[in-house]
C-alpha cells in the first residue's frame, strides 16, 4: 500500500498539481491509518474472546470504531477548508486499502496458477 501511495501520489502530482497530490497522500495516510487501527482492534477481540470465552463490552469497540470516522471526517473538513481541490485527492487517497487488496488478490492468483494449485 505503500508503493501505492507513493506512485500514484507522484502521478496525482504530475497530473493534477501539488493540491489534489498533497489532498491523495493525506488520504493514504488517514487509509493506512484506519486500516492499522482496525486490524489492532479486530486482533484484540479475537484475543479477548478467545482467552476469556466472553465478548468483550460493546461501548469500548463502539467508540474506538466511530472515533476513527469521526478523525476521518475532521482531516476532511481541514483539508476541505484549506483546498476545495485537494477534497477529491483525499478522497481517492481513502481508497488506497482497494488497490493494495487487488493487488494482494492479484498476486495470490498468479501464485496458484503458477503452482497449479
């Protein structure tokens, strides 16, 4: 994912000006975030559950998934204040866990018809 950003933040940049590139490379970073936060609270979950065989309590999942929405809404609305144009460059940078699934799908296809699996 971070090939990706780094690529097509140049291209954005080339393209479209340091606005919307600047707009793209705080959306990968705000994407990657979330994503790294997500996996944290999934593992931990799966951690709880299986050690205590108890759910753990919902308000605490709850909040720390809406608190990384409610982050994503205000480094738009920053971005937005500051750019109207680098809107669109964050926007497309918050679908940088898309293309870095295709690309791992991608490579695991390649792998099994290789190996005839």
């Amino acid at each position: 994912m971070l090939v990706l950003a780094l690529f097509f933040g140049m291209a954005a940049e080339i393209r479209f000006g340091w606005r919307v590139a600047l707009g793209f490379v705080c959306g990968c970073g705000i994407a990657y975030l979330n994503l790294h936060w997500l996996e944290r609270v999934v593992t931990a979950l799966a951690d709880k559950i299986t050690q205590t065989g108890k759910a753990p309590s919902s308000k605490g999942v709850v909040w720390r998934f809406l608190l990384r929405y409610i982050l994503m809404g205000l480094g738009g609305y920053a971005i937005l204040t500051v750019s109207p144009a680098s809107l669109y460059g964050l926007l497309a940078g918050l679908f940088l866990p898309v293309a870095g699934i295709a690309c791992e799908a991608s490579y695991e296809l390649y792998v099994a018809l290789t190996r005839d699996v």
